[in-house]
C-alpha cells in the first residue's frame, strides 16, 4: 500500500464502507422477497409472471452476496496490509484503477492474462501465479 496516499486509502476505505452499507440494506429486502411463498394465482400467466419476478429478486440477491465478499475481502486486504497489491504478480495496483474498482485484486495485465488463459482452455489463478 505504499504506493497510495493516506487519501486515496480513506476514500477508498470510505467507498468500501458505504458500498457495504448499501449491500447490506439491499440483502434483507430481497432476501425477504425470494423467501416468500408465491401467492395463489389465478392463470398460468399469472404463475409465469410470479415467477421470474421470484427468479429476478433471487438472481439479485445472490449477486449482492457476492458483491459483499468482494467487498468484505478489500476492507480486510486494507487492514492486513495488502490491499493494492496484485494478488498474482505482487505488483501495485495503480490508484487509478483501485478507484475505478476499489475491489480490484489485480493489474490490467494480470487481469488480461488470467482471462486470455481461461479463454484458452481450463486455466485458474494458480495457473497464472506459476507463469509470474
């Protein structure tokens, strides 16, 4: 983290708290949708369209869920040291990039190759920090 300013990590931190703040408000509501039972309904386009209403709320909730990892793992990368770091070449993370996605795990480059590799055939991340 050397590389960011003691400003770049308060915003970043700041947009990484409030996002969650945000996913976490957003997690109960849908939640709640996607656990009710759908009420009776009158024809089969009444049930179709009950359903994929069903469908969208869980599809939504699931990739809050999923979004809040993400960001759970960059406020825990900032307070053990690590966050802005490229989890594949141990290379910094530029500013400009952490703030375009303060969940970044990556470099562009390391991010382009670990994408051209699964393009490629059934490559992970540990395929690629063995190339690095």
């Amino acid at each position: 983290m050397d590389h960011l300013t003691a400003d770049q990590i308060e915003t970043l931190r700041s947009r990484l708290l409030g996002e969650r703040a945000t996913l976490l408000g957003h997690l109960p509501d849908v939640a709640d949708g996607v656990a009710t039972s759908p009420p009776d309904v009158g024809d089969i386009q009444d049930a179709a369209a009950t359903e994929a209403a069903l469908l969208t709320r869980h599809t939504l909730a699931e990739h809050d869920r999923t979004r809040l990892a993400e960001v759970e793992a960059a406020l825990q990368r900032l307070r053990d040291g690590t966050y802005g770091t490229c989890e594949v070449s141990d290379e910094p993370i530029p500013a400009a990039r952490l703030l375009a996605e303060p969940t970044a795990r990556m470099t562009v480059d390391a991010q382009e190759q670990l994408e051209r590799e699964r393009a490629q055939g059934d490559h992970d991340e540990a395929d690629l920090r063995r190339a690095y």
